[in-house]
C-alpha cells in the first residue's frame, strides 16, 4: 500500500500528530523540553533493545486477545529508502548494547548528536540540553544552509534519481547514513504564520490557541513544514519519527507511515509525554561535560543538486498551497452520550460521516476505514467499508421532508444559527430509528469481521501482488471498472484515540476526496477533515458544517427513541 506509492510523502501519505501546545518563552524552554523528550524516548528504546515491550490486549471483541507489537520494535529503527520503481523500507537490527544518536534540524542545517554510548550508556539530560542550547545559539551565526531536506518531498522516483547521484560523494554517503541509522529526527522549528490557513481569525474556535495560532495552523506545521519558505526544509520525511519543537511552544510530530500504523506512534509518543510531565526540576547544563560538540553535517552540492532542490521547493509549495485542512472539534456530545445509546461510538461517527457526506452530495461513495489486525502476527490493518445499503437507506430517509423530497445542505446556516436545534419533519421517526438500528448493526458486522480477520480488501491485495510476483496475468476482477470505482477512496477515515488532549491527521487519499480522521473524546470528538483546493466539490468548511448538523440530527433522533437512557 505504501512503498508502490510514488506520490511525494508530505500530505499524501506522512500524518502529522500536534501536541497539546506548551508555552516557551526562551530557547531555553524550546531545548529544556526537547532535552526531556528525548531522554525519555532513549529510556523506551532500551526497553524495545530489550524485547521487554508488554504485549497489548484487545480490550473489547473477544477480549483479552494479544496483540502483535512487531510495529512498536520498527518505530525508531526504521527508514524508508525512495526506489526508482517502489521504496524499500530498512530495519536496523536491535541490539542492546550500541551507540544511538538523532538527527538535529533546526533552520535546515544537520547535526549528528550522540543520545547513548555503547559503554556509557544514555546521555544526561543536562549533557542534551547543553548541546541543543550549542546548536540553537550557533545556527543564526552561520551561513544559510542548502534547503537538502526538501529532496525528500519529492515523489519517490525523482528523490531517488536526485540521491543517486548524491551517492556519489563520500561525505554525502556519511550523511545519509547518519540520517538512515538515527533513531529520530528532531525539528527545531520556527512558528508558521499566524495567517497561514488559521481558522481561529475567521471563525469560533474551541481547542488550543498559542498566539494567534489556532489547532489548524498547528496541525499544517506538522504535516509539511508550511512549505519552503518556511519549515518545509527543516524535516527529513523519510525518517519514520519526526519530533517537531517550535520555539512558540508548538509541538508534534510528521511521520512515515509505511512501518506502523498511527495508533503505536501515539502510544509511544504519549508514554513519554507523561513523564516529561513529571515535576523533576529544570536541568542546568553541565560545566564538566565530557561531550564534544555535536557534528554539523555538510553537503556536496553540484548544479544539478540545486536545481532539484528549486523544483522540490516548487512542487512543495504548491501541495501545500492545494492542501484544505480543517482540525474541527465537536463540542456537542461525545463517546459517553453514544454509549449511553447503547450504539458503539466508533460505528456511531462513521454513519455521521456518511450522513454529512450525504447531505451535501447526495450519494455515498467508496469509504475506508481503518481497522487493526494486530490480533494476527503482523497485522497492519483491513478495510471497513462503511458506505453500505443500510447506510444509504438511513442517510436518504433522514434527508426527505414530510412530502418525500430531499432537504438538505443548504439549510445547514440556518441550523446553525438556531442554536444548533434541529427540527425533524413529520416523516415517520420510527422508521428512521428502525432504518439506523439496521445500518448500525451492519457496519457493527462489517467492523468486527475485519477486527477479527474476515476483511475483504487484505486478502484482495495479496492476492493480486501474489500474482504479480509469480508474473502471472493479474486475474479480470482488478482490472473491472467496479473494482476501480470501490478503490476509489473518496472518503477515507480512520478512529485515531489519544489519551491526551493531542489529536492526528492525515491529508486526502484521491483527488476528489476527503481525508477524515476523529479522536473520540468523553463530551466532545475531534475531526481532522482534509480536501484539496484544487478540488471543486470539495470544502472541509462546509463537510465540518454538515458533520455538526448531522451530528445533531441523530441526538435529536435517539431522543425520541422510547425509554432512550441518554
Ligand atoms: N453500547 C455501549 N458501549 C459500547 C457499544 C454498545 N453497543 N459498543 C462498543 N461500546 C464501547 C466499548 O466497550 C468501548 O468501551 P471502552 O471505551 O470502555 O473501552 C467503547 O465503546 C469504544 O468501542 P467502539 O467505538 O466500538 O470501538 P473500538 O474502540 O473497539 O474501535 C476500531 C473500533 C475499528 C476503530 C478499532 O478496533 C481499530 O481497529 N482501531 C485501529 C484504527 C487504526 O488503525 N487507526 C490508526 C490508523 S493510522
């Protein structure tokens, strides 16, 4: 699904992941909580050298089920290698006992910066801390660097041209193997803009706000940078873990999704978010570090390598400029209302999201969910497909008016500003209720089927590679117009939990469709909805406008069930 894909990783297919926000007030700040961060992501990765990683449970659906943790041991040391015809993704090996370093980025330039010797084990966090304040008081001195990161934003095939011929050289083959063997690369980033796609200026915001800078303008810092001009080069998206630290105080992270899933990087990060957390005192640097400086890493550029980098700053800038990007949170209700009504909330969001498709389009289209397959020894994930005959029969019957025609989008302001009331129509509710009970048992059916093995789309895919690889002729099925149109993802979403107040998201997978994901919370959820500008049909704005009034209309609905708890 990934390593075939040439399409550049930013937006396409990197997600990016925001923090709850800090407040730095100096470098200091920026680099004491980075020194914290990865003092802890070191203590983890000893964990994960040990192969002491507790095995996951599942917690519902056959409960107490292992779950596979191949893709927490790939986490930080994984790479992904551009291919000429498909990348290739490489696994260092897990040893206990080695050096292990990161990569620093901060205004473009590179260091190698050692995090734990073989022998001495983790660097202190003071030893961090010191040589990240180093690097943030020396880059303003130097020269500006070549903007080399910006290569890998490129599509996979033209990056991997561009790094051949970079090969060529001794230092820059040093480079890319310091790169390829780091455990992560930590961005230490300027804030984007405050009118840099910020809903806050134009709208009422809920959630995070860090000076003018709304949880939209966040989530664009992570996912790309915010182009060429401004942290877009400061990143190296091969790498399969990207710390972002921006010196506002905005945190996150972008990262490579062909190893693990988003929900393994959430657990990781997260863990170790909590014990930053934790009251130990602020560090001071050492006077009596045995340290070096860290190594600043130098390129041998040529003319040709120059001119990749202004054609990769172009397309970049264009992606970015072509991205619609929404992080939407609903303040209605959330997860506990939903089980209140005895409804699995998981299945509850995906029928809004096919309600609120609906509303403005009036079809349904090929959706994906995805769902865990880490039941089985390396599992990744199947497809819910949650754009069913029960589904279009609710979403239809829901959008008819008392004479049998539809209504719908174009209400949706006035809704809105009625204080999110929703009237229904005198149209039979009970019918409605029985039409829901039906969609909301299939796509419980479908969910659990793919959890527990019995998707359709994996198998599918194997299937078809398997004839690939053994060069037999790709069997009729794939190459039918229906199997185009159902892989046609219009609509791609997928439940992304965190335990804090973080929230991830992902751009859009077609050119016509919309990327949704949605961090169920207590009271509220929050949707990180994606379109592309360039796109006629599509507007995160009103797809978030139609997801509340939908989001509302079923309330509404469950309340007239007879003897509803909630
Ligand atoms: N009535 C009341 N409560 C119910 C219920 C019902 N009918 N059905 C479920 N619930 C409860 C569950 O018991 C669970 O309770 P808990 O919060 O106390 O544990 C809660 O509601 C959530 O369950 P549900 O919404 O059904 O979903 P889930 O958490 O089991 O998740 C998937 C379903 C498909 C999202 C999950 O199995 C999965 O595959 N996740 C991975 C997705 C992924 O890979 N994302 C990252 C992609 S990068």
């Amino acid at each position: 699904m990934y390593l075939n894909n040439p399409a550049p990783l930013p937006v396409n297919s990197n997600p990016g992941m925001v923090f709850p926000p800090r407040r730095f007030s100096s470098r200091e700040d920026a680099a004491r909580f980075a020194a914290r961060f990865i003092v802890g992501v070191v203590a983890h990765k000893c964990i994960v050298d040990r192969m002491a990683l507790p095995v996951e449970r599942a917690t519902s659906r056959e409960k107490g089920q292992p779950l596979c943790m191949a893709q927490y041991y790939r986490l930080l040391s994984a790479h992904r290698q551009p291919g000429r015809s498909n990348d290739q993704l490489i696994v260092r090996e897990q040893r206990q006992h080695q050096d292990e370093h990161i990569v620093v980025m901060c205004a473009n330039q590179m260091y190698a910066l050692p995090v734990k010797s073989s022998d001495r084990g983790p660097v202190s966090e003071a030893d961090l801390y010191a040589q990240l304040l180093h690097i943030l008081g020396e880059v303003p001195s130097l020269p500006q660097a070549p903007p080399v990161g910006l290569l890998t934003s490129e599509r996979r095939d033209v990056w991997a041209r561009v790094k051949d011929s970079l090969s060529a050289d001794a230092q820059n083959r040093l480079n890319l193997d310091i790169l390829q063997g780091a455990l992560l690369v930590l961005c230490l980033d300027t804030p984007l803009p405050t009118n840099f796609n910020c809903r806050a200026l134009r709208s009422e915001t809920h959630g995070h706000v860090v000076g003018d800078r709304d949880e939209t303008n966040m989530a664009h810092q992570m996912l790309h940078g915010g182009g060429s001009t401004a942290n877009g080069a400061n990143r190296w998206y091969d790498k399969t873990v990207q710390i972002v630290v921006s010196s506002d105080g905005v945190c996150g992270l972008c990262y490579e999704h062909s190893p693990s899933e988003g929900v393994a990087v959430i657990q990781l990060v997260e863990d170790v978010l909590k014990k930053c957390e934790s009251n130990l005192p602020p560090v001071q640097p050492t006077n009596h570090s045995t340290l070096t400086s860290p190594h600043r890493m130098q390129w041998v550029l040529d003319q040709n390598a120059f001119h990749s980098m202004e054609e990769a700053a172009r397309n970049l800038d264009s992606s970015v400029e072509d991205l619609d990007f929404y992080v939407y949170r609903f303040m209605g209700y959330g997860k506990e209302f939903i089980k209140k009504c005895q409804v699995s909330p998981d299945v509850y969001i995906q029928l809004a999201l096919q309600l609120a498709y609906y509303r403005l389009n009036r079809r349904l289209v090929a959706t994906y969910e995805s769902a865990s397959t880490r039941r089985y020894l390396l599992g990744r994930v199947d497809c819910i497909r949650s754009a069913t005959c029960e589904a279009l029969e609710w979403v239809t019957t829901m959008c008819q008016d008392a004479s049998g025609a539809t209504s719908g989008a174009e209400s949706d302001d006035d809704l809105l500003q009625t204080g999110k009331k929703v009237s229904f129509s005198l149209f039979d509710q009970q019918k409605k209720l029985d039409l829901f009970d039906m969609a909301v048992k299939k796509q419980t059916d479908v969910m659990i089927q793919n959890i527990l093995g019995q998707g359709i789309d994996i198998h599918l895919l194997g299937l078809r590679e398997m004839a690939k690889e053994l060069e037999e002729p790709i069997p009729e099925l794939f190459q039918d117009e229906v199997y185009r149109i159902a892989n046609h993802f219009a609509l791609s979403t997928s439940q992304v939990p965190t335990s804090l107040d973080s929230f991830m998201g992902y751009g859009p997978v077609v050119p016509d469709g919309y990327g949704a994901s949605y961090n169920p919370k207590k009271d509220s959820i929050v949707f990180c909805l994606s379109a592309f500008n360039s796109c006629e049909s599509t507007s995160t704005w009103k797809f978030a406008q139609s997801l509340e009034t939908s989001l509302y209309m079923m309330q509404e609905l469950l309340s007239k069930r007879p003897n509803n708890p909630a």
